[in-house]
C-alpha cells in the first residue's frame, strides 16, 4: 500500500495544484475562520440539509460510528464527541452507554453549539457541550475512552495535530472513530461521485442558504481530505494502535478506527 504522508500521488496532484476556488476554504491560516463563518451560516438549518441530501442515510451512519465507538465496552464510559456540531453524535451516544457514562460534545461554532443546546432541553439529556478547539483540546490527558468525530476532521486546519490530541486525552486502550466523506476505489467510481458532488451539493447550498458554495464546500474540502486509507496513516503516525477503517455505500463514506496504546507511552 502507498504511503499516504509520501503526499499526493501523480494521479492526484493536479488536484493539489489546483487553486481553491471556494470562499470557504483555504489551507493557510484563514481556514479555522472561514470553517467558523461557514457553519455559522449553516447551524440553522443543518440538520434538515444533512437529511435531505443523505437520504436520512446519515442517521445509520452515525448509529454505525456509536455502535463502534462503544463495541468491547461493559462498564460506564466517558465519550468525547469532537466537532460536535448540532450533536448528533453526542446524543446517540448518551442513549447507547450505560448508566454512569458522560458525554462532552465540542465544537468552536457557537451558533452550532446553540442548535445543540436546545436539542439537549428538548431531549432532557445530560449531554455538556462546550466550545474549544479540535487542534488545541481543553482537557487534561487520558481522560476519554471513547471519541468520536462526524464529518469534522476534514474541516480541521491540520488533521494529524488535531489527532494527535485525540491520542492525548484518551485512556490506556481508548478507542476513536472517525467518521466522514470518503474516497471510491477505482477511477471511474471515483469520478462519478465527485462529479455528483459537484452538480448536487452546490443547488444543495442554492435551496437552503441562498449561497452555492456552502455545500460545493464538501468536494471542494474532500479533495486534499485523505479519506479512508490516509486517515489510517495519520493514526498510526499519532501513535494510535490498530488503525483500521470501513467503507459505507461504495465507499463514498468512510469509518476510521484505532486504539490508544495500552500502557502510557510518551507522546
Ligand atoms: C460538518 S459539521 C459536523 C457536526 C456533527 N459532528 C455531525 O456529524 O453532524 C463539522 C463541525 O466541525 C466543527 N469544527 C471544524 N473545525 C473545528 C475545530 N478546529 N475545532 C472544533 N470544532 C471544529 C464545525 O464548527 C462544525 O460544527
């Protein structure tokens, strides 16, 4: 298997090369601003854009990343739901643990953050969400067993940083999962699904915010994301164990896995 840190392969870099052409997104210091001015815009109507455009799909694949977050897990657990966004994945995973269990959600979009907030008065949950930065986590290490993270590591200025926290805060034997976009095999796959990217998510972005490039955002951000098999790498270059991952609807969408080290081992 290719290296995903040799960085793009010849096949991929004219996609490297290509200027971004999206006011939401940049790779320099911009990025966490323009991510932050984007959901913004979004938090409202997030959660009904996210069923419209999966088909309700989304709810399986959250379900999935829960499920795989907690397998293995007898006794109560303490979950981090990073980039929690509304918390979708905050209060799946409250339902699913055991008593004794706690959820954090964070994120650092406060009008997302709010939409959470008011689902959790709704729904009577003990989910605490607060805001902090995926890259720079405000908890002390080893205290998680479990995070997730759904469709937030492609927004985040520098992946393998923001995995690297994810190492830190985690226990002995920990696990985090990963879900988001991901990358087909095969060329032809591969076209035709960012071809559809491209021609749906911009009326996506047009019907719901008025703005197109809202929603092209999302192939626009997958194409320098490593998706499946180059998220593995980074967890393994964090130093999480076991990196693995799974592909959802021809692999148009990916769940990636690992493991804290067993016993504590310098960072
Ligand atoms: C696509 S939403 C996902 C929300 C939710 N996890 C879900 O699956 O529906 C991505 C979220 O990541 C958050 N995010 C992006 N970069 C972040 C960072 N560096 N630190 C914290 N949150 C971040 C955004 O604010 C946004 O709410």
């Amino acid at each position: 298997m290719r290296d995903a840190r040799a960085g793009p392969s010849k096949r991929n870099r004219s996609t490297y090369n290509r200027p971004v052409a999206n006011k939401y997104l940049s790779y320099d210091d911009q990025r966490a601003p323009k991510v932050r001015a984007m959901f913004s815009r979004l938090a409202a109507r997030y959660d009904v854009v996210n069923d419209v455009m999966s088909f309700g799909l989304h709810r399986r694949w959250k379900k999935d990343t829960v499920r795989l977050a907690l397998a293995g897990r007898a006794g109560p657990a303490r979950i981090l739901d990073l980039c929690c966004g509304t918390g979708d994945l905050s209060f799946l995973a409250e339902a699913r643990a055991v008593p004794g269990s706690s959820v954090a959600g964070l994120d650092f979009t406060l009008p997302m953050l709010g939409v959470a907030t008011r689902r959790r008065v709704l729904a009577r949950s003990r989910s605490a969400f607060a805001q902090g930065d995926a890259l720079r986590l405000p908890f002390q290490g080893g205290v998680f067993d479990a995070v997730t993270v759904g469709y937030g590591l492609r927004n985040v200025a520098d992946p393998l940083a923001a995995l690297r926290e994810m190492r830190r805060v985690l226990a002995p034997e920990g696990r985090v999962v990963i879900l988001d976009f991901g990358k087909p095999d095969g060329r032809v796959a591969g076209a035709l699904y960012r071809a559809f990217l491209r021609t749906v998510m911009p009326l996506m972005g047009w019907a719901f915010h008025g703005d197109p490039e809202t929603y092209l955002y999302i192939p626009e951000s997958l194409e320098r994301y490593p998706a499946q098999r180059g998220v593995q790498a980074l967890m393994r270059e964090a130093g999480l164990e076991g990196a693995r991952y799974e592909s959802r609807l021809l692999g148009t969408m990916g769940l990636n896995i690992a493991e804290a080290p067993a016993a504590s081992r310098p960072l």
